[in-house]
C-alpha cells in the first residue's frame, strides 16, 4: 500500500448530497426487520405475564414491532 494513499478519502469528496440521501435510505430498507408472528399460545402467554405483573407491580419491558423495527418500552 502505498503511503500517500488515503483510500476512500480520497473519493468522498465525490460523493453528492443526493447519493447520500439515497445510501441513508438503501441502509435503513436493509436493516428493517420482517414483522413476527405471534400464534395463539404465545399471545395467552403474553396476556398471563403481563397480569402476573401488574398484580404484583413489577417491571416489564415489552418489545413491539413498528415500521421494520422492533422497539422496546418498560413499565410498571
């Protein structure tokens, strides 16, 4: 490798607004997450944790789907 090569340095001053605009997107679309599926035992489960929980007010963080993404919150 030669010492004065700055590798992609050099070619980022090449790189227009709108390509950057565009590569953000094409990374975001990649990592989205396909939707689960829940069938009717786990979301029994899920009901009966979250009522064991609120009947002894513990702390519960749920996760959730929401525009390609799985988001947590936690509640008491």
């Amino acid at each position: 490798m030669n010492v004065n090569d700055r590798g992609n340095k050099k070619w980022s001053a090449m790189t227009l607004p709108e390509h950057v605009v565009e590569l953000k997107k094409l990374r975001k679309e990649v990592s989205l997450q396909q939707k689960p599926t829940i069938d009717e035992q786990q979301f029994q489960e899920f009901n009966f944790r979250l009522a064991l929980a609120q009947k002894d007010n513990l702390l519960v963080e749920v996760s959730y789907y929401q525009d390609g993404e799985i988001k947590s919150v936690k509640a008491i």
